[in-house]
C-alpha cells in the first residue's frame, strides 16, 4: 500500500495550496519534487518495504550520487562538481584532524573491544552530561543515567519515531525542514510526518519570514486530526535547517506548552547550537531552561558532527528523563551503537573544555562568520534575496525571480541546471517548502571553493536572466514577473534581530540603487576585477 501511494504520487505542481489540499496521507512521502512516478521500477527481489527503501535512496540521493562520481579536485579533478548542498563544515579539518590524533585519543583496553552498556559506555554518558550541562547553561547538573549514545542523530530520529508512534501515526514538523528526517522516520517504523507549513510572507502574527507560529502548528494539528491522522509528537529543529532561525526562549516556551496541551512528545534537535558564529546572536537550549511544561514528554538530541566539523564520525545523542522512552531506545541502541575507540575518543575531545572554548569555537566562529560574509557578500552584488541569519551552515536563498512559471517542475529544471554546470545545490522541494524557488547552499568552505562555486551560480543566473527577459520580449502579455517577489523587501538582507519595518525603510528599489551605485564605485570594481581575474 505504501509503495503504491508513492507510486502514484503526482500534482502539486507549482501550486502550494494545491499540494496543501491533497491528502495526508499522500502528501507525507511525496516524492514528485525529485523523480517520475513513472520511473519508478519495483524489484521482483525486494519486498514492498525493501522497494520503498530503494525508491527513496534513488530519489533523494541523485545529486549527492553524482557529487561522489565527479568530486572537485583543485588538482585532479578542476572541472568536477563542487559540493554545495551537503551540510559539512570543511572548514576546521586542521583543527580537528590534530586534536584526533593527539595521545590522550590513542587508548586501547579491553572494554573498549567488548560488548558495552548498549546505552553507551558509562564515562562517556557521563562526559555527555556535563559537557551539556556546561554549553546548555542547564540550571541544574544533567544526569548520566538520562543519556544515551547512537550513531548519530538519524538513529536517533528512527529510534524515538520507532517507540513513540504506530506505524500509519505521524509527527508534526513545520516546513521547510532538512528532509532526511522524512527517510529516518517513515523507513523503519513507517510513521509519517504531518506538515504545518511557512512561507515568506509576513502577515498576521509573523514577524519575519518563515517563522513558526501555535496558530500554524494549531492549525495542522487541527486538520490531521480532521482526517483521522494520530500525531504523537513534534520535531523542533534549533538551530533550524534550512532557516538558520535561532528560536527565543518565549518561543520555545510556547511550542513547548502547546505540545503539552496536546499531550504531545517533543523532540529537539539542537545539532547546530555551537554553530552560532555571530555574538548579535544567542541559543536557548531546552535544556537550558528553568522549567520544562512536560520534561516527560521532552527528549532532546545534539551529535558532533555538525559542531565539531567531524561528520564522518557517526555520533549523536539523547538526553530524556524519561527511563521508558529511554530503555526502548536502548533495545534498538543494537543495531545503531558506536564503538568502543570511537567513545573514548568523543569523551576525551568533550572533555577537554580548554581547548574547545580557547581555540576551537573561537577559530571555528570566525571561519564560519567570514565564509557566510563571502557568500552574502556575493549574493548582494547579484541581486539576490536571502534570509540573513548567525546560526549553521547554510543560507536561505530566493532564487523565484529565476522560475517563469514559478513551479516545482521549474525548480527542479533549476536545480538540474546548477548540477550540469558543476555545482550542488539543495533546491526547496527537499525541504517540503511550500513555494517553489527558494534553495539552500552551504557556505563552511574553503576560500578557493567558494569562490569557483559562485562563479558557477553566477554564471547560470545571468544566463537564466537572459532567457527570461528574452521570453518576456516575445511575449511580454504573458509575464507574471511583476508578482515573484511579494516578499523580496522584507527577506533581503534583513537580519534576525531585527524587525522588518525598521530596515530603514528601504525598499527594494533602494536596495536595487544602492547596489547599482557600489558597482559604478571604483573600489567595487577594483576588488572584482582582481577576484575574476585569479580564475581568468
């Protein structure tokens, strides 16, 4: 039945509403944003389960498949593609790599080669708990017996939507989300997720783009429960991905109180709290605050691999109060535990405060902060809107001036377009979001990279650019240019504290001027000329 409602899958289109009215059941596992139903093939090998399994590793990974079979390579391989969609910071390898390999990480006993606690080794969790007792600003010391260890964060959400929810239950999120929790949550337990959906338009109670509201969350609720769809918990992602929003603590209160209202479990995945590179900005961890609505109903998760640029190094996190969920997770912790060596190396890294607080978060923020700088630099001389936020490694970009129609299909094209010109990007349809044309790139880059890569996106916009215009001249009746950017003034480089009506009042024409007088500047000019000519 799974198999066939996939298969079937189709519509939505450009039409956000539209996507919106189909039902849930169908709208959860939609995936029409990356390939045809009709090339779908299932395997007389595979069970329905097994071929759903295949269809989602053949839809969602096409471009990170192509990525691996043609790497860019400053020196083998210069025409190759430029990985801009997977979220790694690659940016503290010299950092890491030395730290790894210091003494203190080469030990060798026996526990460590024998079977463990499947919860984790005791001096790990225990390193765990006053590691987040230090970085969450916990009001009280967090506790060993409340942490367990899985091989990283995916485990994590298979392993909770596994023993919260039935198969055919769902959980809420609010789109647009990183979108491998969809394949983490639905191929093992076959629970689905229930939508309630942003967009960038600021109306009502939103105050700026893509912001999360009770009423959204309410309404989605609502209109699952309305077709007979059981939601058992919500998924918060702070700092979230793709956004960058770093969520108040009046916010977190209200989610969370919500949920309790609802008798909801929450999970919150706080992977990116390290990765705030801006002092303008400041993370509240749940586990920072001084009471929780429901801590039995609470269970929040962070891993390394984000934070500490070690994404090949499979470790996450769950710290719950609640020894139910707590030991049925650790009955799956079999077939997702980390290592004996791999433990004793996380605990001596998490333990070593000095270095983690003098000189690894202090090079890794700025790093983080001048890459973003780059890229937003770069995006503003091309005219482009973006959300602008401190938090992760990825900007919010929107690209719809470059959408004709304004459609997923296009945006697909878009996205096909990038990756033929050798640039990987993660385009909105893999987020869920609503509106067809916003894309994610990842800037924790080296310079090098970074620079080629945008070389790259230059080059299909301006050329995009063109064929628009040239169309619109053919056929100027039919343009629905006028309307693409409702919200462009408020998203353009408006920033996360502050408030859209106080940029200054400008508009997106004086946006526009004030781009067009830095490149009549001749210092403007200087600087490019010297940037394009170390590709020339």
């Amino acid at each position: 039945q799974a198999l066939s409602e996939i298969v079937g899958m189709g519509g939505g289109g450009g039409d956000p509403q539209g996507t919106r009215a189909r039902p849930l059941s169908k709208r959860r596992v939609d995936m029409h944003g990356f390939c045809k139903p009709s090339d779908f093939q299932r395997s007389p090998y595979l069970s329905a389960r097994g071929n759903v399994a295949n269809i989602f590793r053949g839809s969602t990974e096409e471009g990170y498949k192509a990525y691996h079979a043609d790497k860019y390579d400053e020196d083998k391989n210069p025409n190759g593609i430029i990985n801009f969609g997977t979220s790694e910071n690659k940016l503290c390898f010299d950092l890491m790599s030395k730290r790894l390999t210091q003494t203190d990480m080469n030990l060798m006993e026996p526990p460590l080669l024998q079977y463990p606690d499947w919860k984790g080794h005791m001096f790990l969790r225990e390193e765990v708990a006053r590691f987040l007792t230090y970085y969450c600003k916990a009001p009280a010391p967090l506790k060993a017996e409340n942490v367990i260890v899985l091989n990283g964060c995916g485990s994590l959400f298979s392993a909770l939507a596994t023993v919260l929810c039935d198969p055919g239950e769902a959980v809420l999120i609010a789109t647009p989300f990183y979108g491998g929790i969809t394949q983490s949550v639905f191929l093992y337990g076959n629970v689905k997720l229930v939508y309630a959906y942003l967009d960038s338009k600021i109306t009502g109670t939103s105050t700026r783009p893509f912001q999360l509201t009770v009423e959204k969350l309410e309404k989605a609720l609502q209109d699952a429960q309305a077709e007979g769809v059981t939601v058992r918990a919500l998924i918060l992602l702070n700092p979230q991905n793709p956004l960058g929003d770093i969520y108040s603590l009046s916010e977190l209160r209200d989610y969370l109180e919500f949920a309790k209202r609802h008798e909801l479990h929450v999970i919150v995945d706080e992977i990116y709290m390290l990765s705030v590179f801006d002092e303008s900005a400041t993370f509240h961890s749940v586990l920072g605050m001084d009471r929780l609505p429901d801590p039995q109903r609470t269970h929040v998760m962070w891993g390394i691999s984000k934070d500490f640029a070690v994404s090949g190094i499979r470790f996450g996190t769950l710290y719950t109060e609640n020894q139910d969920v707590a030991n049925a997770v650790a009955s799956l912790c079999y077939f997702h535990g980390v290592c004996g060596p791999v433990q004793h190396k996380v605990a001596q890294l998490l333990r070593d405060r000095e270095w983690i607080n003098q000189v690894y978060l202090r090079a890794n923020h700025a790093r983080l902060k001048a890459a973003h700088t780059y890229v937003t630099d770069e995006l503003k001389t091309l005219g482009v809107p973006f959300l602008n936020r401190n938090a992760g490694f990825f900007v919010w970009i929107d690209f719809r001036k470059y959408l004709k129609t304004g459609t997923f299909e296009e945006e697909m094209l878009l996205w096909r377009r990038f990756l033929d010109n050798k640039v990987l990007l993660s385009c909105g349809k893999a987020f869920e979001c609503s509106e067809p044309g916003w894309f994610r790139i990842i800037f924790a880059d080296k310079t090098h990279r970074l620079q080629l890569g945008m070389q790259r996106i230059r080059k299909v916009l301006e050329e995009r650019e063109q064929e628009i215009l040239a169309e619109e001249k053919e056929q100027p009746c039919q343009s629905d240019q006028d309307g693409k950017a409702d919200s462009t003034d408020e998203v353009i480089f408006v920033s996360h504290h502050q408030e859209p009506n106080c940029a200054g009042g400008s508009s997106l024409g004086d946006l526009i001027g004030l781009l067009q007088q830095q490149m009549r500047s001749s210092d403007w000019l200087q600087k490019n000329t010297e940037k394009a000519e170390q590709f020339a």
